[in-house]
C-alpha cells in the first residue's frame, strides 16, 4: 500500500513539473492560506459523529468543528474554510493533488504515514473494535479465524487485520456506511474499525454491538503534505490544538457530539 502511494506521489511530482504549472499544488505554507483568505480541509463524510452530513444537509462533526477552529485560529474567522469530502482511501490523494491543504478525518498518525506525511499534535485517541450482529458467536479478533471480515480500504484496519488474523476472508467497502450495510446484509462476520466510528452504528442501531476489547490505540491528528515550508502551519495548527485542549473547549465539543 505504501509502496502504491510513494509511486503516486513521484508521478504527481512527474505530472507535475512536466506541464510547468506547479504552481496549482499549493505550497504548505501558512501564508499561501492566509493570501488566500480561506482554509481547505478534507474531512470525512461518511463517519459519525467526526465528519457527516446533518438533518439540514451540512457537513458537520467533531473534525469539522476542529477545522473551523483552525480557521478561525489562522484566519481570524471560523467561516473562512472550505470543506471537501474524502474516503479513507483517496484523503491522501486528494492531499498530495492540492485539492485540499490539509486532512482532518479521523486520520491516525502511523510511522509509514510519517514517512509521507506530516502530522500534528494528536486532537483524540480512538481504538479499533468490533462491531457485530446481536446474538453473534464472535467475541474477539481470533474468532475471526475461518470467517469473513469487513474493513474499509485505506484505513489501519485493514492492514492490522491482515496481520492480527492469519485466516479471515476480508471485504473491503469505501465508506463505513457501506460496510455496515454489508454487515446487517450479512456478508460478514464482523467489521474491524475504529471505536468512536463504529459506536456511531450501534447507537442507532440495537441490533449491532460494540464489543468492548481495543485492539490498539489510534492517535487521530491533522495530515498536511510533507515539507520544510509545512513547519510554520504545523506550528499555527498545533497552537489551535494545544490552547483549545487546554481551556476544555475541544473536551466540550467531544461530549456534544457524545465523544468519550
Ligand atoms: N483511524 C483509522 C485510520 O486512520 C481508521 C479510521 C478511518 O478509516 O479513517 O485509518
């Protein structure tokens, strides 16, 4: 997979130096963003209660509300950001295309990631779990043995679970919503993901449940394009986080959205 994303990335820079407009990924830096007047943030839609679509058809969710709090940070404004939705699978693409200028979608800091990417302070600590059909027999990873497992491509599951169970048939799926679906069609057995994301699920749904193990520990944090010039934005970002945290306000927007 990271091999995949290096070789993405040389192409990218290929692409783009060939066609002599380089100029249309923008650069890192904190004041490219503040000429601009406006922050681009790619954040999930598909998983509540950290990015996702509301009643009214807004985009709205703990990661949003964290953007909007960079923004106002950087730009004086909570208004001043523009949100594109990104599946686990593409966030990094849409990254390193420039299409946004930073990721704030559930994304967990890993070393290989590190090797492509920088990332902030970490905003939230989730875990990844099992979720399951009520009255199901699995009760751990190691009951996966010989059955079928969910995961959704791109995220740490899927790799995790490759490793954690050496004979479990994988389905992968784009998006959470649509590896619940396949989970109540009964395609498989379990989904492997992350708490927070999966308790979305079994709260509205009483015929699922969260089993209570974690199976590791997942440091959500800002992805920005690796690079020198991302240090001062970075610096700006983690400010946010660290004075926010402190003063309990992103304690505060956790609970609102039923975050422990
Ligand atoms: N936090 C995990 C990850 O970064 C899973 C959540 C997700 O798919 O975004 O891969």
């Amino acid at each position: 997979m990271i091999k995949r994303i290096i070789t993405l990335l040389i192409l990218t820079v290929i692409i783009c130096s060939g066609c002599g407009k380089k100029d249309e990924v923008p650069a890192n830096d904190l004041n490219t963003i503040i000429t601009r007047g406006e922050l681009i943030v790619g954040v999930k839609t598909d998983a509540y209660p950290f990015g996702f679509y509301d009643k009214k058809g807004h985009i709205s969710g703990y990661d949003v509300s964290l953007a909007r709090l960079i923004a106002r940070g950087i730009l004086g404004n909570d208004k001043k950001v523009r949100f594109v939705p990104v599946t686990s699978s593409e966030r990094m693409m849409k990254l390193y295309s420039g299409e946004v200028d930073m990721i704030i979608a559930t994304m967990s800091v890993t070393p290989k990631r590190q090797e492509i990417l920088d990332f902030s302070n970490s905003y939230y600590t989730a875990g990844q779990a099992l979720l399951v059909k009520k009255g199901s027999d699995i009760t751990s990873l190691k009951d996966l043995n010989g059955k079928r497992a969910i995961i959704v491509f791109g995220s740490t599951s899927e790799k995790s679970l490759r490793s954690a169970v050496s004979n479990v048939g994988i389905r992968g799926y784009k998006t959470y919503p649509a590896a619940y679906k396949a989970l109540k069609e009964g395609k498989a057995d379990a989904i492997v993901g992350d708490d927070t994301i999966l308790m979305g699920f079994s709260l509205q749904d009483n015929d699922v449940v969260l089993l209570p193990k974690r199976y590791s520990r997942e440091p959500y944090a800002v992805a920005l394009r690796k690079g020198r010039e991302s240090r001062d934005l970075i610096k700006a970002i983690n400010t946010v986080i660290n004075v926010e945290t402190r003063n309990g306000h992103l304690k505060q927007i956790q609970e609102s959205f039923g975050i422990k």
